[in-house]
C-alpha cells in the first residue's frame, strides 16, 4: 500500500498509522533515502520502505546499517551494486515458461557476478556477523553464470559459440549478404545514368537501388516503394532476388536456432526460480542496509539504543528534523535549532505551551520521526547515544481536516482523529508514542479544556508517552496533581518578537500575547484594559511567576556555559602540561640513548684495545718488560672504566649454598649446589643440567656482581709435543657438560671474551655431538687459530684447548 493512498476500508488502527505517517512527512523522508540507494528495485523500496513489526527486527537492520557503513567508509570506492539488476519480472517470466531475451538473461548472470562480489566484500563472521549471516542464506549459482556469460556476448546477443549449427548459419549469410553487396556494386557502376543516387538503400529489409522512374525496362526487378514526388522509385534487381530469398531462409533458421537457446536457457532459469529469488530479496537487503548506512552518515547521524523495558525513558540530545537538515544542506536553508529531550520512565504526559510559530509542531514531528527512523534501523541526526523504548505504534493528530465535502470542521477532524488513535491504542495494547497538536482547540475553551485533561489522563494509563501542544493554562497546572505529568515550553524573544525555537524543559510556556501587542504598537488603553482583565483571574500572577523562572533559567544556563568554558581552559591546560611532561620524557630517552650510545663506542674501543694488547703479549719477541706495561695499561683501563658508585654496590655479596643466581652467559636462574675451595667456581643447578662455572659468570636476580675474595691457587706448567707450553688455570677452563649446542657456544663465546690465551673447554665424551657441534663451529670463527684435544692429564678427548690468534 502506499502512503498516499489510504483505503477507508482499512482498520481504524491501520488508518489512524497510515495517517500519522503521511501527518510526520515519512513519505519525504523515504524519498530522501531513496536518493542514497544504488538499484532501482532498492530505490523503489525505500520509496515504500516498510517498518519492522518487532523489536529484534529493528535490531537487526540496526546492526546492518552499522555493519555496512564501517565497510563503506573502509573500502576504497565504497560498497558496490554494479551489475545488479532487479530480476523479479524475469524469474517470474521464466517460471511461467516464457523465453526471456538474450539482454533479459544477461542481467540474471550479471546479477549473479554482483552477488558473488558482494560477497568477497561483505562476509566476515568476526567483523559483520549480522551481515554475514544474511549473505549465507544464497547461492551465486556459479554454473549458472557461466553457461549464460558463454552464450551470450555484450547487449545480450548470442554468441556463435553458443551454437556450433548457429555459428554455420551465420557463416553462411554472412558470405551471401557480402556476394549480394558485391552484385549491387557492380549494378551501381553499370547502371549509374538511370539512378537517382549512388546508395543502397533498404525497403522491407530488402536492399533496393533509386531508380528513376522512366527506366524500368533499362533494369528489371521488383518494385518495392517509390519517392514522394514519384520521380525515384527503390527497385530490387532481378539478379539479386533468388540471392535475398535464400539469405531470408537463412535468417529464419538462425532466429529458430537463438529461440532454441534462448528458450533453454530461460528453462535452465525457471529450474534455480527460488534461489534465485532468494538472492534477489538479500541483494536489495543489503542495497536497502547500505542506503540506510550512507543516509545516516550524511545526516551526522548516531545509532540509537532500544530498551528492553516498555517504560523506558526517552533520551534525545540535540536532536535536529531530517527534513530539516536535509533542507539546509541540499537548498541552503537556515540553520537548525537542535531540540534536547529527556523523559524519565515514570512520565506518561508531556504538555508543551508557549506562542504560535514558536516550533511545536516543529517539535512533535520531530520526536515522531525520530522514533520511526529508529524503529526502521535508520541513524538518528544527534549527539551522544539516544536511547527509546520500541514503540509498537506511533499515532498523531497534527493539523486540520476540514472537508466541505464530509462536512467536517476543525474540531470535528480532531476528534475524529483522537477516536481512532484510541481504538488502535485499545486494539493494540502494547508501547505507544501519542502526538497531540493543540489538543482541545477549535471549540469553546472551557469544553475544549475539560475534554482535553480528560484524554491526557486516560492516555496517561494507556499509552508510553503522549506529547501534547497547548495554549490552555489549565493544563499547565497538571503537573502539580499527577507526578506523571510533566511541563515544557519553546523560546520565545520578546524584544525581537521572534521564537527562538529553543525546548524548555519543565517550565510551562507564556502565550506572549500582551507583550507582542505592545511591541507592534497597539493602543496603550487596550493593552491596560486587557491586563486589568487578566488580573482577578490570577493569569498574570502566573505569568509571573512563569517569567521568574524564564529568568532564573537564562542565569542557570549561563552559569553553565561560564563552567562549561572553565572546564575548557582546564583541559587545555593539562593538555599542555601532559605535553610538556611528554615533550621533557622524549628528551631524557634521548640523553639515555646518547649516553647508551658513548658507552658503546667507548666499549668497542676498550674492546680494540685490549685485543691489541693480548696480540703485543703472544707476539715471540715479548718479555717480561712487555708484560709489565701491558699490565699497568690494562689497570689504568680498569680504573677508568669502573665507576666508584658500581664498585661500592657490589662490595659485600657473595653467593652461598642454596642462593638462587642468574648464569649471565645464558641469562637463565639456577641453584648453587657447591663453591669450590678457593671460592672461585660454583657449581649451579639449571634447570635438569648442573654446570660448574667461574664466579665471575653469575650475578645475584637483582643484577649486582659477586664480590672475589682474594685467594692464592695453584700453577701448572706442561710442555708437550702436541699442544705446546700453556697456563691452566681455573680462569681459562669452562665446564659446557650437560650444555646444548648452541647453549655452550654462548659460554664459551663469553670466556673467549675475557681470555687472553688458550682456553680448556670440558665437553666430555658421551656421543660426540657437543664435541663436534664445538668444534664445527670454532673452526669458522676468525680469531680461533686452532682446536686441539688437551693432554690426558687435562681430560684428554674429553676437553679441548681452544687457541685464539
């Protein structure tokens, strides 16, 4: 149904929300989304977009909307519905058995290929889970898509691959209209003094030349048509006729062949109607998603909360009139003025006075269509997070219905009206929103107030929220008798004689009338007499006290804004704090890594140093003077790369048994199970290996060195054949027992560091592989210049001697 076309026969429920809509503008507003849709059958749709009938639907488009529109702003060229045709009239042709056109089933493969990409594009379960699930309702039919996009080419014609007999007939016709051309530019040529022109024209597809008409006997042929003038008559010649008759055979058999194809394939169409079908409905899902996405990302809209509670309250903070903003934004109209609302749940009845044009109504609709574009999944144009109950139905009375014609006059439409909106409120029972525009006008005043308290306190019981317009003062005073009433008035300046258009919340509105008056310049007798008039009944008192607290309000609020800009300024202040604090901590990172960086160069020079002392010791013609120097030099090197405040910090500690220590090589905790006599080596406890180690390999878990006492140890001397003179001490001796590959290496490599001559290192023997790992590895380094076994009283093959260059 449209909803413009109201059927009388309709359900008064039905009637009184087919009247709201078109009484709210929805129908604009659809039309508005419309114009954000990418199909034509999508663009229809939302023309005549239908509202989910429950709360999980609603929640449901929510999240779609959502979904889409993170997608559409990701992609580079947003979502795209290119190749995706509305194939409803097609699918419907096809199950009828009728042949669909060659143009009419490349549109279904086209549609096919669409899909599919909407596919690829869409369907992730973990980012768009209600997407996805819809996406997994339909086949692209791929097999499908592939017979039509082999048989047909661009345009929908027939493809001569489609058709080995086909491809042969067009062969054919093509090789005789060529000969029959060919025959026709000789005849041109020859005959070129009788013919009015030197073109071939065509008259009932038959190629004829203009002849002119004194020269039949010159050119025998069939006559087809002649000029206006009759001075040219279009002859077919003999001499072609037979050829033309047997290309038209040819052409009968080549539509009988295409209408064989065509009809296969719309047979092939008709058989997949309902997946189909069902891809259809999910592409214009997905198009209706994506248009309500854009739509609200063009308004600057948020996404609603819906509230599980019928109760619930109303939250809505500057929310702005769609068609309001829309014509701001595409005709260049005045500047929105947002509205805030916030009814808690135990208010039933809004009353909303104030002066004419002061944007009421204006207010009603927007609230109305606020509570419908959340309920069709569309974003709502406001800050924060709006939050609504779901309201089953939105009912309103704004306006007129004055009819000649039924005899209706003002009043009498409004109650018409408010009749059906309670019998749809009595058919349906369940959360209703009630607009309301000048509730009780167009009769007397005092009927027309009694009646209108009335109806606000049955709907008070019966409905989720009625907002209602008024000039009534009566109801103003509602609010004080029934707490589920509540005031609220719009802005009005009378200095300007303008609305500001601005809500007030729980302040009831002045009518404005005597000081409008007196600003237009009325009579100053008039106005005295009217307020003499206003007085015993109280009226002006009221108005009053209404201005007192039109005053207090203003100065709230601009106590407000003062704090509001104070909290400003202080946030923009520890803005600039927290960036000098973070300006201050790049800076020190940056001297530490300065000093990180001078502390490495210096090591590497130390490094270089030391290195080109040992070379001075090994070198032959170095005696003891050598050493003696080369001893100081490396003690002045000590002294000046030892800070007094690490020395002081690592005076004291020493390792006992049972102390948990981190072996620096491996940078792994073990236990100490033992320390050797002379208190140099220690034997640790990793993990499931033991290890013996020197006491310059460990440190305590908090990072200081142990302290080395000073003790006397013992001094072998060997000479041998087979590894020369060396110094064993327990200084250049590394037990790796028990160590992986690559863990010894990295103990080794550290002693190799701090050794300036042989090293002995302990492997055992077991199976060899830590043996042959070592020495495959030492072999490639370039400061080792041998590896050879110790002698047996040093181990033997269990241990090696490692010489350095």
């Amino acid at each position: 149904m449209s909803f413009v076309d109201i059927d009388l026969s309709d359900s008064p429920d039905q009637r009184a929300f087919q009247e709201t809509l078109e009484l709210l503008d929805w129908p604009i507003v659809c039309q508005h989304l419309s114009t954000f849709a990418s199909t034509v059958q999508g663009r229809q749709e939302c023309c005549n977009l239908q509202l989910p009938s429950d709360l999980e639907s609603s929640r449901r488009q929510l999240a779609q909307t959502l979904e889409l529109r993170a997608l559409d702003q990701l992609l580079e060229g947003g979502i795209s519905f290119k190749g995706a045709h509305d194939i409803r009239p097609i699918l419907k042709l096809c199950s009828k058995g009728g042949m669909a056109t060659g143009e009419q089933l490349l549109q279904v493969a086209d549609t096919l290929a669409a899909a599919r990409r909407l596919r690829r594009q869409v369907h992730d379960p973990d980012l768009r889970p209600v997407t996805s699930a819809l996406l997994s309702e339909f086949t692209t039919l791929p097999e499908l898509e592939k017979s039509l996009k082999f048989g047909l080419e661009e345009g929908g014609r027939i493809a001569d691959r489609a058709s080995s007999t086909l491809a042969e007939l067009r062969r054919k016709r093509k090789s005789m209209v060529a000969d029959r051309r060919e025959r026709l530019q000789e005849l041109l040529q020859r005959f070129s003094s009788i013919l009015q022109d030197s073109v071939i024209a065509e008259r009932n597809a038959r190629p004829v030349l203009p002849l002119k008409a004194g020269s039949f006997d010159q050119l025998p042929g069939l006559v087809h048509d002649s000029s206006a003038s009759g001075n040219t008559v279009f002859l077919e010649p003999q001499i072609v006729i037979p050829l033309g008759n047997r290309i038209a055979a040819i052409e009968s058999q080549i539509m009988q062949e295409q209408n064989k194809l065509l009809t296969v394939w719309s047979l092939e169409v008709a058989s997949y109607h309902l997946p189909l079908e069902c891809l259809g409905n999910v592409i214009l899902q997905l198009d209706l998603a994506l248009a309500r996405a854009r739509y609200g990302h063009w308004l600057g809209g948020v996404p609603p909360t819906f509230q599980e509670e019928p109760d619930a309250p109303f939250i809505f903070n500057n929310l702005r009139h769609p068609l309001l903003v829309w014509q701001q934004r595409r005709d260049s109209g005045d500047e929105v003025v947002p509205i805030t609302l916030e009814v808690s749940n135990h208010l039933r009845v809004v009353a909303i006075t104030g002066p004419n044009t002061g944007g009421k109504t204006v207010t009603l609709k927007t609230i109305g269509l606020a509570t419908l574009m959340a309920r069709a999944g569309l974003l709502l144009p406001c800050v924060g997070s709006p939050s609504l109950p779901w309201c089953e139905q939105v009912l309103a009375d704004i306006g007129d219905e004055q009819s000649l014609q039924q005899n209706l006059s003002t009043f009498s439409s409004h109650i018409t009206r408010i009749r059906r909106i309670l019998e749809a409120i009595s058919s349906h029972p369940g959360s209703a929103l009630v607009l309301l525009d000048e509730v009780g006008a167009g009769t007397d005043p005092t009927e027309g107030t009694a009646l209108a308290t009335s109806l606000l306190k049955v709907l008070a019981d019966r409905a989720r929220l009625t907002i209602a317009t008024t000039h009534f003062g009566e109801l103003k005073a509602l609010k004080y008798t029934d707490s589920r009433f509540e005031n609220a008035s719009v802005g009005f300046d009378s200095e300007t004689i303008k609305p500001t258009y601005h809500l007030q919340w729980g302040i009831p509105g002045r009518s404005n009338a005597l000081a409008i008056a007196r600003r237009l310049g009325l009579d100053s007798l008039v106005i005295q007499g009217a307020q003499q008039l206003i007085q015993p009944s109280g009226l002006d008192q009221a108005d009053n006290v209404i201005q007192g607290l039109e005053e207090q309000r203003r100065r709230q609020q601009t106590a407000a804004e003062d704090a509001a800009a104070l909290l400003a300024r202080t946030e923009l202040l520890h803005e600039e704090l927290l960036s000098r604090w973070e300006k201050g901590r790049r800076q020190s990172e940056e001297i530490k890594e300065l000093a990180r960086q001078e502390l490495e160069l210096s090591i590497r020079d130390g490094q270089k140093e030391v290195r080109r002392l040992i070379r001075r010791l090994r070198d032959e013609s170095a005696n003891g003077e050598t050493a003696r120097r080369t001893g100081q030099k490396l003690r002045r090197m000590e002294n000046d790369y030892r800070s007094e405040p690490s020395r002081s910090a690592q005076q004291g500690w020493f390792p006992k048994v049972g102390d948990r220590v981190r072996l620096i090589a491996l940078g792994k905790a073990g236990e100490v199970l033992g320390i050797s006599e002379d208190q140099l080596r220690l034997t640790i406890l990793c993990g499931v290996f033991r290890s013996t180690v020197a006491i310059s390999e460990v440190e305590s878990l908090d990072g200081c060195k142990p302290s080395e006492p000073r003790s006397s140890f013992k001094v072998q001397v060997h000479a041998t054949k087979g590894s020369g003179a060396r110094l064993r001490t327990s200084e250049n001796t590394v037990d790796v027992r028990g160590l992986r590959v690559h863990e010894a290496e990295a103990v080794v490599e550290e002693h190799m560091r701090n050794t300036s001559g042989p090293l002995w290192v302990i492997h055992g023997i077991g199976t060899g592989k830590l043996k042959h790992g070592l020495r495959k590895w030492l072999q490639f380094l370039p400061y080792v210049e041998r590896v050879v076994d110790a002698d047996l009283h040093d181990g033997g093959a269990g241990c090696s001697v490692v010489w350095l260059r």
